[in-house]
C-alpha cells in the first residue's frame, strides 16, 4: 500500500537502502515518486516544470544519515507539470551498491515560470508550493532524511507513530 506524502518544504529528501545480502552489484537506475501539492490557501495552485538533482551518499557510521557524497558528476532532470515518476539512468556512471547500503536522494533545484529558471534558496516560499514526496509504508523501520535548505544539515524524517519513509527505490545489476 502506498501513502501519498504530505512532507513539503524539503530541499532534499533521502532514503536509507540497506545491502543486507552484501551484494557485489553496481546501481544502473535510481527511482523517485512525487506527489503535486495544493497550497493551503489556494485550491488550485499553478503548478512548474522543476529542476531536480540525484545525489548519493554513503552511510555516516556516527548517526546512520547521509555522509560522503558518492556522485561526482552533476546529475539533474527536469521533471513536467504533470509528471510524477522520475528515473535516473545512471549505469554508465558504473556506481557499486556499498556493502553497507547507500542513501539515494533527490534535491530541488528550482522551477521554471515565464520560460526563466528560478533557482529555490534556503528561504524560498515557492519550495513549499509546488511537490511533495510520495511515502510508503512498507518499511518496517524509519529510513528517511530530510534537508531543509541548502547545507548539509541532514535529519532523520520524523512521521510519526507509523513508520512512513521516502518512495524512493533503485535497481541494480
């Protein structure tokens, strides 16, 4: 069963992906679902193309978040108005799965009006406006962090008395 997240106002959001069988496997695929939000005070919200980034993190040993960035490279996807599944075809970029799992993780950049990009700072209203990240409940334990602005002050998602994580999933071969 799938929740439809209600978490907005994220710059970035990440998942914990264990290797519990410490595969020896590369990642070739990255998924993301979303959710489009309806603003509080508006019924109908105008809704833009987002530009959003993959980014991924090795396992801090200190507090199990996100710690040393994997990606190298800038990887970035525009995502329409109406789209809500976003895949990053990254096996070409030949990333191992690490043997003690890795945080997969999607940050917004920006939208687009009138054709310009508008790139969300730390206090941009528009962030809170415009997506949602989808949840699951198919986790048995909390495995999701969050960043609420542009430097790496990554929390662990707190949702409560269900455990609710990110819908974030990847494939390997």
């Amino acid at each position: 069963m799938k929740r439809t997240g209600a978490y907005t106002g994220a710059i970035a959001g990440a998942l914990y992906i264990a290797n519990t069988e410490r595969l020896n496997v590369s990642i070739s695929k990255a998924f993301f679902q979303l959710s489009k939000v309806t603003w509080i005070y508006s019924t109908k919200p105008k809704l833009y193309k987002l530009l959003v980034r993959l980014k991924l993190y090795k396992r801090n040993k200190f507090d199990k978040g996100p710690g040393e960035e994997i990606t190298t490279s800038n990887i970035v996807e525009e995502v329409s108005e109406k789209q809500t599944d976003i895949v990053f075809d990254i096996e070409s970029l030949n990333i191992e799965l690490p043997a003690d799992g890795i945080f997969i993780a999607l940050e917004f950049l920006g939208y687009y009006s009138d054709n310009q990009f508008n790139a969300f700072s730390s206090d941009d209203q528009n962030k809170y406006i415009q997506y949602k990240a989808s949840f699951t409940d198919q986790y048995s334990t909390p495995a999701s962090w969050v960043r609420l602005d542009f430097e790496n002050d990554w929390q662990p998602l707190e949702t409560g008395a269900t455990v609710y994580n990110f819908n974030f999933g990847i494939e390997v071969k």
